[in-house]
C-alpha cells in the first residue's frame, strides 16, 4: 500500500522518517546506508516498538545490537 507522507523528520544525520497526517510512520529512508552498516548502524538506531525489532532487523538484514 502507498500511503503520502504529511511530514518528514530528520532524526539522525541521513536517516529520514516519513510520517502521516495521523503521525503514523510510512516511510524509512537511509542515505548511504551501507556506508552507516559499516559504522555500526543497529536496529535500535530506527524508530521501531520493541516487538518489532526483531521483525524489522531480519527484514532490513540490520543487528538489532552490537
């Protein structure tokens, strides 16, 4: 499903958080996110609840911690 975003944050240097107009997050974007997984980038970087981590760490190939 394509949902429009309403807002954007910036929460870290490259990593764009796209919300709703319900503030609902529906989109992720990483630049340079290779270059990030080399400096050590985890899933607790993004803005997942906890019982999502482990979901979201398999489906973007990120350790949760390190």
């Amino acid at each position: 499903m394509d949902i429009p975003s309403y807002d954007s944050d910036e929460i870290k240097d490259g990593i764009i958080i796209d919300y709703d107009k319900e503030d609902n997050i529906v989109g992720i974007e990483i630049l340079d996110f290779q270059s990030k997984l080399k400096q050590g980038l985890t899933i607790t970087d993004l803005p997942f609840p906890d019982s999502d981590k482990a979901t979201a760490s398999q489906y973007f190939n990120i350790p949760i911690a390190v």
